[in-house]
C-alpha cells in the first residue's frame, strides 16, 4: 500500500475503493486473501464488463 499511497501523493490520483477491485491469479488462496486484506480491495472475478465490453480470463 504504501507504493500506492506515493503514487496518490505524487500524481494527485487517488483509487476509488468503492469501484476497484483486485484481480489475483496464480496464486494460493492464503495469498489472495491477504492481499485483499492489505489492500483493501474486494476481489474480483472474470468474466466483467468494462465500457460496456465483456472482460474475460480466456482468448
């Protein structure tokens, strides 16, 4: 968190925690969930939608 917490410093952008969200692959669940924690960001899964266009985990 603190490289993010620099990056809102330096930039003047800062995340919206309320539409983020952290998307984790090859990784444990132990590891994933600690993440979450950390960050603060609940997890998300594919597949989504981003601009109106389906975001997928496959080609």
């Amino acid at each position: 968190m603190e490289t993010l917490v620099h990056f809102s410093v330096i930039t003047g952008l800062v995340s919206n925690m309320k539409k983020s969200s952290l998307f984790l692959a090859g990784m444990n669940k132990q590891v994933n969930n600690q993440l979450v924690e950390i960050t603060g960001f609940t997890q998300g899964s594919f597949s989504i939608r981003y601009l109106g266009l389906l975001l997928t985990s496959k080609r």
